[in-house]
C-alpha cells in the first residue's frame, strides 16, 4: 500500500474556492484516474468526469442515510447531482490519495459547508475506487474516513470482488 502525497491544485466548484490536492509525479496509475475523474468533476467538466467510469460502474453510497448500491453512469450522475444541489455553500479539498494496490484506490476527502436547510456541516470522510484497465468499475463512501483504508488492511475488500 502506498500513500501518495498531495500539493495544492484546482478548486471546487461550489461556494469559496477551496484548494484541491492532488498525486503528483506519476504515470497514468489507478490513483491518477481516480484524481482525475475528481478534479474533472470540481471544474466542472461533468462529460471528462464521467468517462472515468466504466459504464457498468457500480455506486454504493449506502453510507449516507437514503443512499443506495445502483449501477451505472446515470446512477454516479444521480448521486452527484442530487448531493450537490443540497448545499448552499460547498467546499470540498481532496486531502490524500492511497493506492492500496490491485486496481483500489482510498481517497480522503473533507467537506465544508452549510445546506439550503441552515445546517453547517465540516466532515472528513473516504470513498474506496476500485479501478480496472483505466476504469472506475466500483466506488464506495465510508462517513468514518478510516474505515476505508481499515478494510483494505483488513482484506475485506477484495480487488476482484464487488464493494457492497
């Protein structure tokens, strides 16, 4: 397992601009597609962002309290979309990069901001990516950022086997 460090890059699409650290000094790897699909994502560039995924893509985001295990690019769209329109002010700094080693990926991920319902939110948390022949083919959330990388240690969570 190998924990890439980050420098200041972009910044978030949403509310303050926030810097966003990323890998540096790497070859297309599975950490790269991962950062790239995200840093895509906070400038905007929804079509770059989702070509990241391969389009059978499995999303589990079933650790927020109405999320769901669904599949497909529409089903990333979806999620990112309707998380998105919940904040009225959103900033969002991607803090490190792990490559856990066959095809996962664990990024470590805080956000700020407060929703169009008043309620002020600072969180760290962790998504696992499971990336085969350039593709995101699975991400997971996890709300306690250590889970994640727990998990992978673990070997809970095999590269070949489905995240939910």
């Amino acid at each position: 397992m190998t924990a890439l460090r980050t420098k200041s890059g972009s910044a978030a699409p949403h509310g303050k601009r926030k810097p966003v650290r990323y890998c540096t000094a790497m070859s297309q790897t599975d950490a790269e597609v991962v950062r790239d699909m995200w840093e895509a994502f906070l400038r905007g560039d929804v079509e770059s962002a989702l070509a990241a995924f391969a389009e059978d893509v499995e999303w589990d985001g079933t650790n927020l309290p109405d999320g769901t295990v669904s599949q497909g690019r529409e089903a990333v769209l979806d999620h990112v979309t309707k998380w998105a329109e919940m904040w009225e002010t959103w900033n969002v700094e991607l803090e490190e990069i792990v490559d856990a080693g066959g095809g996962q990926v664990i990024l470590f991920i805080r956000e700020q901001g407060r929703t169009r319902t008043g309620l002020e939110a600072n969180e760290r948390h962790s998504e696992l990516y499971t990336v085969l022949d350039g593709r995101i083919t699975s991400r997971r959330g996890f709300s306690d950022a250590d889970q994640a990388l727990d998990e992978v240690r673990k070997g809970l969570v095999s590269p070949d086997a489905p995240t939910s």
